[in-house]
C-alpha cells in the first residue's frame, strides 16, 4: 500500500564471533536487509545494555564464542526472545550447558554444504528447554559475516516477522 509507513516490530542484535569477522559493510547489510520489520544493534552491548524501546530482542550469533555470549544473554534484562545460531562446520567447540539453559526458542542456521555440523546440529538442542530448530542455509547464503535477501526471509520467518 503507497504511503503506508512501517514500523519495526523486533529487534536482533548481530554478536558474530570469529567466524564473521568484523567491519561496517557486514552491519550494514544486516540493516538493509532486514529492514524495516527489523531493526539491527551490534555487539555485546546491544545485549548488556537496557533496552531503548519496547520492542522483542532476538539474539543472532556465532557457533564460536558461544558460551560467553549465550552467559550474556541468560543476564540481559529482559533476556531474549529467540535466539539465532549459525552453526558454521562444525559441532560445538564447549560445553553448552556451562553458561546455563534459555527458556526462549533456539534456531540452529547450518549451511546446506557444511557436512560435519549438519551431522552435530542435535547437539545444540542442549541450549534451550523452549523450542528448537535447525535451517538448512542454501548455498552462498552470506551469513554470519552479511545478511542478504534469502537469509533476510530466513531470519524473519524464524522471528516470526512477516514482510509486507
């Protein structure tokens, strides 16, 4: 509908570990891409900081560093909504349950390609007594290090954010 303003209706702050590495481009395609249902924060701040609206906050974040960060997100007040992990290849490198369990739904992004953590992606289930899932990424999906069309729907479908 011409005219019609959007309004977002959550909030995903992006903590990508090693495996995306850093820099503006990424955080901005990230931006763009889930744009305007979503809004983007980046960095660990987004998660220990009080939050700026009322808006849901969804955690995306890395399978590397996990444990430190998922510590971060059970203190947030309030915690998240959902969280988001990419997976990359592989299994996880810690214990999951050192940092304590979610309560919030668990989705598990593992790309198509990535043999070894399609074969691991049970093991994440350890994360959250809430739901869980595992997507399948289709190849030359850009995540974590930038966020495009297709990963963009992914993101938004598992948030249960609905583009107009």
């Amino acid at each position: 509908m011409p005219g019609r303003l959007m309004a977002p209706v959550a909030r995903l702050v992006v903590v990508a570990g090693r495996a995306a590495g850093e820099g503006a481009d990424g955080a901005e395609s990230w931006g763009r891409a889930l744009a305007p249902e979503v809004t983007v924060g980046q960095g660990h701040e987004g998660l220990a900081a009080p939050p700026i609206d009322a808006l849901p906050r969804a955690l995306f974040t890395t399978g590397d560093r996990v444990g430190a960060v998922l510590a971060d997100a059970l203190r947030a007040d309030p915690p998240p909504s959902h969280v988001l992990l990419w997976a990359g290849d592989g299994e996880p490198e810690e214990d999951l349950t050192a940092a304590g369990r979610l309560s919030c739904p668990v989705t598990v992004l593992v790309p198509m390609a990535a043999h070894a953590a399609r074969t691991a992606a049970h093991l994440w289930r350890g994360l959250t007594d809430g739901p869980f899932t595992v997507r399948l990424l289709p190849p030359g999906c850009p995540l974590p290090a930038a966020c495009d069309a297709v990963s963009a729907r992914i993101v938004k479908e598992e948030l249960q954010v609905w583009p107009a």
